[in-house]
C-alpha cells in the first residue's frame, strides 16, 4: 500500500435528500474520527431525484447512483455513501466498494392512519408504494387492498397519509430510524414481505487507487462490518444471477449466525399471480455462492415465468 498525505478535509458525495444526509454524515463522522480531519458533505443532484416518474421507466434505482459515482471519478468527492439497495449489481469501472457498515433493520414498514397495523387496514385501503416487490407482496398477502403508485421522499410519502390522501404508506424501516420519525412506523413487516436485497445496509465506495492508499484502506476497514457485507454479497449474488434489475420484484433476506448464513428469497410477478420461493443456507464465508444457489433453485423451480411477466407489465 501507497503512503498518501492525508487530505485536509474528506469530501463525501451524497444525495440531498434528508435520509441521504442523515447517513452520509454519520459515516462522516465516523471517518473524520479515526483519520483526524474533518468531513465535509457534497450534495449532488442525481436523475432519480429529479425525474419523478416510475423507476421501472426511467433505468431502475441506478438512476439514484450515477451522477454521484461521476462526481467520486472526476475527483470531485473522496468518496460516496449511497444505500447498498439502489446500486445495480454490475461492479463500476475504477470503483471499490470500500466498506459495508453495520446494517440496519432490513425490514420494511408500514405507517397508516390512526394506528393501524397491516391486518387491521380496512379492505379497499389505499396503500402507497412505488416499489414492485412491495407491490407484489402485499397483494399476495391482502388482495383486497388497493395499491397505488407513489415517488419521493420520506417526507413526501408519509405526508400523503398525513393529509389523508393515503390510508397508508410502506417505507423502509432503516430510514425512519436513521432520521428519528421511528414514532410513525404503525407496525413491521417482517411477517409480510422479504426486503429488497441488501435494505437497510450503507455502501461507502471510493476510487479504486485510493485504497491503496494505507491510511484510507484502514479507516475504511475500520467502518466495514463482516456479517453485514457477507448478508448483503449473498443477497445481491441471488438478483445478480436471477438476472433481474434493482425495481423487479424479488425479496431476499440474509442472516449470519455464527459461522453460518442462511439465505431466504422470492420471486413474484407484480400482479402476484406466480410466487417462488426458497431458503438456502451454508458457510458465511461463501456467501456469494449461497447467492448463486439459492438463484440457481428458485429458476429450476420455474422463477422465469413471473420475472418474464413482470418485465412484460
């Protein structure tokens, strides 16, 4: 490794929305501890934060990541923080992912009027989410609902419930917890839906010859959790090789105990007519290979039809 001066101060590319921040800069923090100079954020406008139709017609969630992976190439930011979930499973050219940070609750949640849980929602209650595997999920599990399309962020969703316009809105837990409004979640989902692969993980990437650089090889070491990128290689391994993007409507969850890490997944098409599931497990350390497999079963078992029918819709 290279000996490079330490820079006076860590520019950190990130998004400005208000989750965006809140996360950038608690991985600021944390690096601007352990190499003793200061983090400074750089706000950068991406597609998805401008474009408000579905993501499924403007590229998937990489749209969220392009513009700031520029801004990290041109040597604009030192580095970038997105959430893992929104970066396309393809590697970028010239850029590391420096280190997966420990993950929060992947789960997702619901925040609905007057308290009300996911059961205890009426049948024909609006519910808001502009996600797929959302979508597909909860119409497997409460048919009855009424689904409709929803962009934006954090503010923007929970506010159609505020107002009244939505009986009900699905977010990530992660993010309600990462900017303080945890109050609002009305009940976990966990009993309904697998999240998307890799939700509630951060993703710190940086220029590949930086990490050469010893100083920033260590702090980067230093912030990077192994179960949690051993949960996240696993679940984005399995979409990977389903060959499907970040917006098709495939779940995975991956737990490490101990040595072990088992891999649960499924796979539906949006309107819930197919739904594949399965659960592998094995040795944490070859949890991209648990990816593969648990890919590799759920095609066999015939996944192809509802991935085939959600990319036709």
């Amino acid at each position: 490794m290279t000996a490079a001066r330490l820079p006076s101060a860590l520019r950190i590319g990130t998004r400005g929305s208000a989750l965006a921040l809140a996360q950038s800069g608690m991985i600021g923090e944390q690096l601007s501890a352990l190499i003793g100079v200061p983090a400074e954020l750089v706000t950068i406008r991406t597609e998805g934060d401008v474009n408000m139709a579905p993501l499924t017609g403007i590229g998937g969630t990489g749209v969220f990541v392009s513009a700031v992976r520029d801004a990290l190439l041109a040597g604009e930011v030192d580095l970038v923080v997105h959430s893992l979930k929104d970066l396309p499973t393809a590697p970028a050219a010239g850029i590391a992912l420096g280190a997966v940070p420990p993950r929060e609750s992947p789960a997702d949640a619901l925040v609905a009027r007057d308290g009300l849980t996911f059961a205890g929602l009426p049948a024909g209650a609006t519910v808001g989410t502009g996600s797929p595997r959302r979508a597909a999920q909860i119409r497997h599990a409460r048919p009855d609902l009424d689904i409709r399309p929803l962009r934006g962020n954090i503010d923007t969703r929970v506010g159609r419930v505020h107002s009244g316009d939505l009986d009900a809105v699905v977010l990530a837990a992660a993010g309600l917890r990462r900017i303080g409004r945890v109050d609002e979640i009305t009940d976990d989902l966990s009993e309904v839906m697998l999240p998307a692969p890799a939700q509630g993980a951060l993703a710190v990437e940086c220029r590949l010859e930086d990490r050469q650089s010893a100083w920033f090889a260590s702090a980067l070491a230093a912030v990077d959790d192994p179960a949690s990128r051993a949960e996240v290689t696993a679940e984005r391994n399995l979409l990977s090789h389903l060959e499907a993007g970040c917006s098709a409507p495939v779940g995975a969850r991956a737990v490490v105990a101990g040595p072990s890490l088992t891999l649960h997944g499924v796979v539906m098409d949006t309107e819930a007519r197919h739904r594949f599931h399965g659960t592998v497990s094995g040795d944490a350390g070859d949890a991209a290979r648990i990816g593969r497999r648990l890919a590799e079963q759920l095609l066999a078992d015939g996944a192809a039809t509802a991935l085939t029918a959600a990319r036709e819709r």
